[in-house]
C-alpha cells in the first residue's frame, strides 16, 4: 500500500449545471469544489455535499469556477457555516469569481463568512497546529 501525498476527488456528482467535487487535502481538511451554476435548482445538491463534508473539522469551499450564484445558494453556505460553527468546526470560501463575490457583497453575507481571495491563502489559515 503506498501513501498518496496528492489530493484526490473522493466524490464527485453531476448534475446538468452544477457539478460539485469533493476533495480530502489532509485528515484534517476537505474541499467541495462547485462548477457550475447555485440556484433554486442546485443550491439541494450543494446543500447535501457541505452535510455529507461534515466529518472533517476544516472545510474549504472553493468558488473559483462557480458562475451563477442565487441567493439560495448564499443562504445554503450560511446555513453550512452556522451548523458547523456549533459543531466547534470551520468553514472557509475561498476565490469567489465576480459574480459570486458581488452576491456575497449585496447580501451582506461577506460580512459574516471568513472569505480568501486564494485556495493557497485559505489552506495556510487552516494549517493544522503543530505542538
């Protein structure tokens, strides 16, 4: 058995505007990377990957390559954060594109989620603690 230093997609759904990819960068720490399209339609899909990403303490949503983001989908990743936030666990976004970033910004919402501008900058922040 050799050990994999290299993330690697453990999950991956499709849906015709949305495709989400679940990646595990450390123990510690998984990626849900959403391509696509948020709205009324895939805000559900979205929804079940951060539940299902509920097993690590540090989740990175990386909205890089999200084009269209509703405001359900706001409401989904606010909602991902307060549960997770109880749970003694973190949320972070990271690289949201203009479009997302603007619907964060008009919500008020960018307020309350802890948001970088790189997948770099938000994987160093949740760096594991070294003793």
């Amino acid at each position: 058995m050799s050990h994999e230093t290299v993330p690697v997609t453990d999950w991956e759904t499709v849906h015709e505007y949305l495709t989400i990819r679940r990646v595990r960068e450390r123990q510690d720490l998984q990626r849900v990377i959403p391509v696509g399209e948020i709205d009324l339609c895939t805000a559900p899909i979205l929804r079940e990957a951060l539940a299902d990403a509920d097993v690590v303490p540090n989740l990175v949503v990386d909205l890089s390559q999200v084009d269209f983001l509703a405001l359900i989908g706001v409401q989904v990743l606010q909602a991902a954060r307060t549960r997770r936030t109880t749970a003694n666990q973190r949320l972070v976004l990271t690289a949201p594109t203009a479009a997302a970033q603007r619907v964060l910004s008009l919500t008020d919402a960018a307020a309350e989620l802890e948001i970088y501008l790189s997948t770099r900058s938000a994987l160093s922040a949740l760096s594991p603690v070294r003793s």
